[in-house]
C-alpha cells in the first residue's frame, strides 16, 4: 500500500477526540525536556518563544482550514513516532535536553501522518519548521557563538567608532577609550537579536510570495543585520560613554538602546521584503496568513484509522514508560566514596582553606555533592583555587558542563585555549589530559585546568562526556560524574611559565587523595 493511499477505517468514531487525547499524551510523554525549553523563555535570547509558538499554531490552523487538504492516514508516521522516541531516549541517557525537545517536532509530524496523511503534513510543515526556532540552541553551540560574534562586533564597533575620529584601541573584547574602558560581555554579543530575527526572517520569507532566491536572501540577511546594528549599539554606547561617562552606557539608557537597536532590525528587514518585492516579476506579502480563517462550513472530521489507533496507542505507552524507563536504563545514583566536604586541607607541602558557594548557585547547579577551596603552598604566596563538582546521576538540569560556559560570564575573556597532558598519572598510570585555557579580566589573568571524571575517564570535552554518558547508561546503568577545575593567578616572576609549574604541583597531590573520594571506576 502507498504512504499516500486511504487506509482502512478502524472505527466510525470521529478522529478529533482521539488526536486532541494524543496531543495531551505527547505532552505527558515530552514533559521533562519541554519545562526545561520553558525556563530558557525567560531569557532575553529566547522571550520570543511563546509568541513564536502561537504564531506556529495559527499558520497550521490557517494553512489547513484554507487548503483543506483530503484526509488519507499512512503509516509512515510510525517512523516519524520511532524517531522522536529515539531522540527522547538520547537526551535523556545523554542529560542533552535540546536533543529529547527537538524530537517533539517528529512527534507532532508522526502524529499528523498517522491521522491525516501527507497532503495534511504538507499544509503543516512551515508551522512546524517555525516550531523549530522555539527550542533553545545546544549549549555547545551558543558558546562557540557568543565568542565569535562578541568579537565581531566588537571590532565592527570600532571601527565606527573610528569612523567618525574617536580615539579608540581595541584589545579583543576590551575597547580602550583613553580615559576609560568598555569591556563587551556576553549580553552584547548580539543572540538577543540574532535568534528572535531569525525566527522574523523565517516567518516573512515564508509570507512573501515570490521566487525562491528572494525567500533565501531574506531568512539569511538576519546574521548581517544582526551583526550590523549589534556593532552600531555598541559604537553608539562607546560615543556616549566618551561624553556623558560610563554611567550613560548603563542601566537603563542601555536596555532602552537595545530595545531601540532591535526594533531598527525589524524596520529593516521589512524594508528589504518592500525592495525584494520590486526586484522582478512583483511578488506579495501575505498578511492574511496571520489572520483566523473565516469559513463557515467546518472542516470534515474523518474516522479513525488503524495508523491513528497505532499512534494513539503507542504515545500511551510512551507517557506512561517516560520516566519510568528512563529512569530504569540510567540505574541508581552512585555516591561518593567519602563525602568531598572532608577533602584533606594538608596535601604534603599545600595548606587549604575551604569556602562555599553562593546558595543560590548551589540550588541552581543541583549538585550531589563538591569542595572549594584555596591551597598554598610553603614559601609560595600566590595561591591555586580547588573545585570538585559531583553528580551522583547526571540528568536535565544537574550535569557537569564547561568551565569554559562559565567563565565569560564573569566578565573573563578567554586568551587561549588547548588541550594539554600533564606530567601526572591517572588511573592505570595514564596521563592526565586537561583543558588549558588562559583568561584575562582588566590587567588580571589566570591559568585555569579542568577535566571531567566521568566513571574513571578523564575528558575534556563536553561532546565526548555527553558520548560516553549515553553508553555508559546502557552499559553500566551508571551516570555520576564529576567537574575538576584547577585556577592559579598569573602574576609576579616567571608569570604563566611559574603558574603552570605551581598547577602541575598541585594537581600531583590532589590526585591521590580525589581518588579515594570519588567512586570507583567500573571493572570493564
């Protein structure tokens, strides 16, 4: 039988009622990683989110009453069903939300196969590609891009500024005034505006009805405007900063701008659907699109087919298995072999003194268990800063993640970055690799070591911890882990080259005693 063919009627019940139950289920099923979309809402970057969904809601509803597609079921949704599932299970071992929110969408898709067919997924498939832009970016990828556009437009705004004579020297991240310094933080590196126009130049190329290339040009101009008018703001901030002091660059005058800067990317990238409409044969904008279909005769509701029965029954079974499975392929949590509290404060020649984090840091990184503190070694007086994080079952919301995440949010800038083995041996006289990165803040910097234990490995990448995460749930139904993050200042004699030397040092000694801390690793 062909994907397109009507398949046989199951039942003469109407088909609404069960896909309306399949939706809850769906959202029963996909719980877990949808609440975490949800908190990413309440960032700046993503606050468009809701208003994208209901757009997406009102286009399938709109394409569909106007299209009226005919209903023929296929079972080719079980596929769409099948992937979905496979993308939930992934984020799930894998503590990789982005990757179980994403499988949502072939949900949906499966779901609409199975009830109604292709000409329906037809109708539906731009409502469901705008769906996409609501699901927040994997971290990985948005620190990466953070750095590249921070600097981008760091050094587009200087040149502005340049432009129209201010004395300006840029050093990375940091624009030098003379008689004071802006320093370009993640917030200014221009994914507020980049990810909501991406979702406006989705939505008007799909409106614009008109030749495909003019289609592509707009979806794409998103990155240049963005790009563009993030380095005007902060050509615009530095010009006020010079005249009025850094306090015209803060606060309030500062959101206003941004809020001012965002609504010159919108005004922009409808005067390029205005000249893109005019190049060629004319095209139009279809501004009805985002209007309720008004139609008197309601649409048809077919009966429910067997493909329809199937979904239905296999999104039951999901709902119900979600957590319950999951939780039975991840095992139990694993603690600690002594709690890290009691980590030794005398390593050999090392003196430590413990600190705390913040509580309300602690309550957002959800850990089991972890130490911090300072060490000194005898007759020198810089000193290096200890910090182990444990989880005893990493899932959403409670996994390690990168140092490197971090640090520019703290308002560091990260000088250099590799991957460096050092002269210490880890389990089975393997040498420690770690990452090795050099920040700088003001005229501070540091040297900063970190690595991930998970299960007896030593990683420095956080793709390669997700990797083994997964494997290690299905192997070992294990899935503790832990953070170690080493920071020595760079200061006085010998500089970098002394305080790879004190780290070295210090990691010789700690090793041991984070061996007897941490749980074994498994016997493979």
């Amino acid at each position: 039988m062909s994907n397109g063919a009507r398949v046989s009627v199951g039942s003469h019940a109407g088909v609404f009622p069960a896909v309306i139950l399949s939706f809850a289920l769906l959202l029963v099923w996909f719980w877990s990683p949808l609440s975490v979309v949800a908190s990413f809402w309440a960032q700046d970057e993503y606050s468009h989110a809701p208003l994208v969904a209901i757009v997406s809601a009102l286009i399938a509803w709109q394409r569909v009453v106007t299209l009226r597609p005919p209903p023929a079921p296929s079972w080719s949704g079980l596929l769409l069903l099948a992937l979905a599932a496979l993308l939930f299970i992934v984020g799930q071992l894998a503590a990789f939300s982005s990757a179980s929110a994403y499988g949502f969408i072939p949900a949906l898709a499966g779901l609409c196969l199975c009830f109604f067919g292709w000409a329906y997924l037809r109708a539906c498939a731009p409502a469901l590609i705008l769906l996409l832009f609501t699901v927040p970016l994997p971290q990985i990828l948005v620190v990466g891009l953070t750095a590249d556009l921070q600097l981008l437009s760091s050094t587009l705004g200087v040149r502005m500024l340049d432009a129209i004579g201010l004395p300006v020297f840029q050093e990375g991240n940091l624009i030098d005034l003379g008689t004071l310094k802006l320093q370009i933080v993640e917030a200014c590196s221009g994914l507020r505006y980049l990810f909501p126009l991406m979702s406006c130049s989705y939505l008007a190329a799909y409106l614009v009805e008109d030749v495909w290339w003019k289609k592509g040009v707009l979806f794409l101009s998103a990155i240049p405007i963005t790009i563009v008018l993030n380095s005007l703001r902060i050509a615009l901030t530095g010009v006020a900063a010079d005249r009025w002091g850094v306090e015209a660059a803060q606060g309030f005058i500062h959101e206003f701008e941004g809020w001012v800067i965002f609504m010159v990317c919108l005004a922009t990238l409808m005067v390029e659907v205005w000249l893109l409409l005019r190049v060629g044969p004319r095209g139009r904008f279809r501004f009805e699109e985002l209007s309720l279909p008004r139609r008197e005769a309601p649409l048809a509701s077919p009966s429910l087919s067997r493909p329809g029965w199937s979904a239905l029954a296999i999104v039951a079974l999901a709902a119900v298995a979600a957590k319950a499975g999951v939780a039975a392929l991840q095992g139990s949590e694993s603690a600690p072999v002594a709690s890290l509290r009691e980590f030794p404060l005398v390593l050999d020649e090392w003196r430590g003194r413990p600190d705390q984090i913040d509580p309300d840091v602690y309550a957002a990184l959800n850990l089991s268990d972890y130490f911090l503190g300072d060490y000194l070694a005898e007759g020198d007086g810089v000193p290096v800063n200890f910090y182990v994080a444990f989880y005893a079952a990493q899932k959403f919301g409670a996994s390690s993640h990168s140092p490197s995440n971090c640090i520019p949010g703290g308002g560091w800038r990260i000088l250099s970055s590799e991957i460096r083995r050092l002269p210490v041996a880890w389990i089975d006289d393997h040498p420690l690799e770690v990452s090795r990165i050099v920040i700088q803040k003001g005229a501070d910097r540091a040297l900063v070591y970190y690595w991930f234990d998970e299960r007896g490995r030593d990683l420095t990448e956080v793709t390669s911890v997700k990797w083994h995460l997964l494997l290690d749930s299905l192997r070992l139904h294990r899935t503790d882990g832990a953070l170690i993050r080493v920071v020595s200042p760079i200061t006085g004699p010998g500089g970098e080259a002394a305080a790879e030397r004190r780290m070295d040092a210090f990691v010789a000694r700690a090793n041991p005693a984070l061996a007897q801390h941490l749980p074994a690793p498994p016997a493979l």
